[in-house]
C-alpha cells in the first residue's frame, strides 16, 4: 500500500498573517510540518496544496513536492478540506 501526505497550507490567514512562514523558533510552522512528513516511516509521498507563493517556495526548500498551485476557490475562508484534498487527489 502507498500512502500519500498533502500537506495544506493556504496563504491570506486572518487570524495571524502569514503563519505558514513565520519563524517558529528557528524555523517555519512549515518546516516543521515538512520535517515530520519527510521523517514519517508510513508516508510514500508528501505533497503541498497552496495559493500562496512564498509558501510554495518555503515548501520546495524542504523538498516538499508542489505539483500545482491551489485555485483560489479552494483557498478562501469557506473551503472545505475534504474539497481541498479531493482537489489534490484528482490532480
């Protein structure tokens, strides 16, 4: 069995600006989310799903693969994640 990480982080949080970026300590909220996904023994692969551009970078600095950018319906306070995740899977 293969199992797929999707990691999803959109850009435009109104609760604290920009957190998927922000230095944490030393490194991203991202980052660790990636270092945990990289690490797992269970996960075959690990994509990100995101709109936002400097997380897409940050993304691809933890060789997180981004084999495409969000689209903006799905990256607005209303999205769902199951819609979020059905869109990364049918990619």
């Amino acid at each position: 069995m293969k199992i797929l990480g999707i990691i999803t982080a959109r850009g435009g949080s109104k609760g604290v600006p920009g957190k998927n970026i922000k230095l944490l300590g030393s490194i991203t909220l991202l980052s660790y989310t990636a270092n945990a996904a990289n690490q797992s023994k269970l996960l075959n692969k690990t994509i990100l799903s995101s709109d936002d551009i400097a997380i897409i970078d940050e993304a691809k600095k933890q060789q997180i693969e981004v084999p495409f950018v969000r689209p903006d319906e799905l990256a607005n306070d209303t999205a769902t994640s199951i819609a979020v995740v059905q869109h990364a899977l049918e990619y």
